[in-house]
C-alpha cells in the first residue's frame, strides 16, 4: 500500500514538473515581448533606451559606422553611435516597424533566433524617408532575469538613404 502510495505521489510531482516547464508557445511569447520591447524603446525613447533589453556581453552588426560593436557595453556603444550618425545625418523621430510576422523564429530553451522584415520610417532633414525593406535578425538568451538579446544586425535594402557614404 505505502509502495502504491509513493507511486501516485511521484506520478503527481512529474506532472507538476511538466507542466510547470514553458510549452514552446509561452517561449516564443516571452521571446517576441523583448524583440517589441526594444522596437517600442527605440521608437518611443530612443537608442538609449533599448541597453535595458540587452545582455551585458552583445555583438552587434549595423548599417552605419564603425559596423560593429561587441563586449560588454555594446548595445550602449551602438546607441551613441546611432546618435552621433543620425545627429551628423541629420536624420530625426526615426523609427522601426515589423512588416509582418516573424519569418523565422527558433528557440531552445534558453536560445532564441527571429528573424523580422521591418519598414525604417525617419525625418530626414532633405526629405522624409520611409524603407520597406529592411531585415532585422536578433539572437536572446535566456537569464535569470527574463531573455535578453545577445546579438543583433539589421541589413538595409541597397537603396537605403541610411549611408555613410552619401
């Protein structure tokens, strides 16, 4: 009787564990919240504003120089350049906008990889931008706090008017 008992109980307790663990759907909703938490920072607040979504070490691939920023302190690096570049660019109220749904999304259980189409939308000071077009591929991992993103590139279309060289 008392093995029978033990049985039940541990039957019961691998239940709870199973399904206290996220179903795949609960990562990819806690995943997308950070990617649109940082839309939605950089859109509203700004380039500063988005470091509180990144993890302390990032890598990060962008369309205006120098290119890259990696280690510690690199979502904040980048959003000083992006401040620097716009301000000399003369670009303002700039703003990033998925054009749809993910179109690729993975994740593990604490990795994750999206992949968004995304239109670039800026006050240009010679003339309003608006750019279909543009990719935005972000890789998160998740911490103790939450996910927070590792690493990111946008790829601009070729006729984008974010260019250093114009």
């Amino acid at each position: 009787m008392c093995k029978m008992i033990v049985v039940v109980l541990m039957m019961a307790l691998c239940a709870e564990c199973v399904s206290a663990s996220p179903t795949a759907s609960d990562r990819k909703t806690a995943v997308m919240a950070v990617v649109m938490e940082w839309l939605d920072k950089f859109n509203k607040q700004g380039p500063r504003a988005v470091v509180v979504t990144c993890a302390d070490q990032t890598s990060i691939i962008g369309a205006f120089p120098p290119y890259t920023w990696t280690g510690v302190g690199a979502c904040g690096r980048w959003a000083n350049d992006w401040v620097a570049f716009s301000g000399k660019d003369q670009l303002d109220g700039c703003a990033m906008a998925p054009a749809t749904a993910p179109r690729h999304f993975d994740s593990t259980s604490d990795r994750a990889y999206v992949v968004l189409d995304a239109v670039f939308t800026c006050d240009d000071k010679r003339r309003p931008l608006r750019e279909p077009g543009w990719t935005w591929t972000v890789a998160l991992k998740k911490a103790e706090s939450g996910w927070q993103i590792v690493g990111w590139t946008w790829a601009s279309p070729a006729d984008s008017g974010i260019r250093a060289d114009k």
